[in-house]
C-alpha cells in the first residue's frame, strides 16, 4: 500500500519530517504547501516533489493525498489539520498541537468525525535513551517515581519571527521549548493525568509578547509531581533539551545524560548503571528519531489504529500549557 503524503510549511521541521518520509518504504512525497512561492520552489526541488500549493484548500481540492505533514506556524496548525481531516486525510502535527486547549479539542472531534489519523509530533518518545529510561521505569528499578525536574530551554540562543509574536505563536518559550519537558516527564511518568499547574512566566530577554522564560509545577494523578523549565536566550541550562531528571523511592535517573543511581542504604553503597550512551550526543536531535515518528505514523495509518502520541496527549499537553499561562496571569494554582 502505498501512501501519498503531502506537506505544508517549508522550514527546518519540515525538512527534518519530508527526511523522515524518504525514508519509509512505500511512502510518495508528492505535493508541498506554502504562501511563498520561492521557499516552496527550494523545498519541492530538494525532494523532488512535482505538485505546489499556496494552500491546503487548493491542495485538498485536487485529492489525490493520503496523508499530510503540518509543519506551520502555531495559529495554522488547526485549521490546516481540519481541513485535512475532514477531507477523509490522515495527518501528523508539529508540537504544539494548537494554540490552545479548544482548538486541540475541535481537532480531535474531527478527526473523530471522519476516521482520519491524527499523530502530535512529540518527538522524544521516539529517543532511545528516552525509551530505555522509560522501561527503568516500569520495571520498578527506581520504585514509584514521586517527583521529576525536566528542562526546555534554548542557552544564548531564541527564534525570531512568528515564535516571538503572539498572534501566530499563541506561546513563546513554554510553547515552543516547555511543551518538550512536560511531554517527556508525562511519557516517563507512564502519562497520568495532571492535577493542578502552578507557574512563574516572564519576558526576560526578548522584546516579543511572549514568555522567554517559564518554571512549572505539575501535579499527577499518581501522586507524583513535576518541576519544568522553559526558556529562550538563558545564559546556562541544567541540561540539553527533554533533559530530565526522575527521583523514586528505591532510585534516581536522568535523561541526558543517561544513567541511574540505585543506593543501598544498608551497605552505604550507591550502584550506578550505565547503560552506554554517549554523555554528550553529537546530534543531540537526531534524524533517526523522527524517522522512528513518521514510521509510527505510517504503520497506524496501515494496521488502522489510533496514533500515541494522538491527540489525547496533545491535548493533555494544551491544558498543561493553558493552565500554566492562567496561572501566570492569576499567581494561583489552577486546578484540572
């Protein structure tokens, strides 16, 4: 079977994705979308796609497409990904997945709707550090996890552009680079549901209408809680991005670097385990990792079954980011 896939935006992240899809077998790049002309022109002959498109209506209008990789700025993401759905069109969204939590919530219904695949592009569940941290996890090699501290910040060094603009972002940093750190402590965490979000987000170092800088306090239905940084342009981070910590009741680990630390409290001991990674990646985003995401993505879309992550995690994602922007405004707790 094979599936048709178009794209729409031409940056970095599209590039990376359209990757992705030269990779997977029985995959066709077959159509680009994009306002301007000469980035699309760029893309199209980079990999070697025959049909453009300033818009996704015209591109839906003419079919022929299966599937669709959403790589827009932020305010596009739904309307883009509705549009699809509703034309019976599988679909893969960058992160975030919306603005905010109502338009998450419409595009889940439609994707309800038609039947059409909907995949957030949370990337880290695709890592394999991240993975094998995650099976420490469930093995019980740490006990329960009580809390975590997670890390999504860019060290002197933001985006410009939309990123830096509400009116396309919805978000700044927290949307952009938190949305990592609370999506890999959710995914180690086994995905609880939150409780309540307290937050601190501020304009530090930018002059945009957005947050550069964020620190967040996650509560879970398990019991367990999370401590999440966010940031644009810091002069120091606690580690690389999706970088986090887990502290459990028989042990602690961490991702990037990767290892854990079991005491023996008898013995007066501590055990490290390490499993072999790299301390510093060269890559620290690595193509195969999206590769592994896209490849998840076709084989839902062929065994006919619900992508994860989908929109349920996308969704618990934007109530996460909301909440955290309420709380800001507010100085209160907010409860979910």
């Amino acid at each position: 079977m094979t599936i048709r896939m178009a794209f729409t935006g031409t940056g970095h992240i599209s590039r990376v994705h359209a990757r992705a899809a030269q990779a997977q077998a029985g995959l066709e790049l077959v159509a680009i979308v994009n306002h301007r002309a000469d980035s699309m022109a760029d893309y199209a002959a980079q990999f070697q796609i025959a049909r453009q498109y300033p818009t996704i209506d015209a591109l839906l209008a003419d079919g022929g497409v299966d599937a669709i990789s959403v790589n827009t700025p932020n305010y596009l993401h739904a309307p883009q990904t509705i549009a699809a759905l509703n034309a019976s069109v599988h679909v893969m969204v960058e992160k975030p997945m919306a603005m905010n939590v109502g338009e998450a919530l419409a595009m889940q219904a439609a994707s309800q709707a038609s039947g059409a695949k909907l995949m957030v592009a949370h990337c880290w569940r695709f890592d394999e550090e991240a993975n094998w941290l995650r099976a420490q996890v469930e093995s019980g090699r740490l006990g329960d996890i009580l809390r975590t501290k997670g890390h999504g910040v860019h060290v002197n060094w933001g985006p410009g552009g939309w990123f830096t603009d509400a009116r396309f972002a919805g978000g700044g940093a927290l949307a952009d680079m938190g949305i990592h750190a609370i999506d890999v402590a959710r995914y180690l965490l086994g995905d609880p549901q939150p409780t309540s979000v307290y937050a601190r987000l501020s304009t530090d170092y930018t002059q945009g209408d957005v947050d550069d800088s964020g620190t967040l306090w996650i509560n879970w239905a398990n019991g367990a809680s999370s401590i999440i940084e966010s940031g644009w342009w810091w002069p120091h981070a606690d580690g690389p991005e999706a970088s986090t910590q887990l502290y459990g009741k028989r042990g602690w680990g961490q991702l990037f670097p990767t290892w854990l630390e079991i005491p023996d409290r008898q013995a007066e001991t501590v055990s490290t385990i390490d499993p072999g990674f790299p301390p510093v990646r060269e890559d620290h985003c690595p193509q195969i990792m999206y590769d592994r995401q896209m490849a998840r993505f076709i084989d839902c879309i062929r065994a006919d079954q619900t992508p994860v992550p989908g929109a349920a995690e996308g969704l618990v994602n934007m109530q996460i980011v909301d909440a955290a922007l309420d709380s800001s405004r507010s100085g209160q707790v907010v409860q979910l």
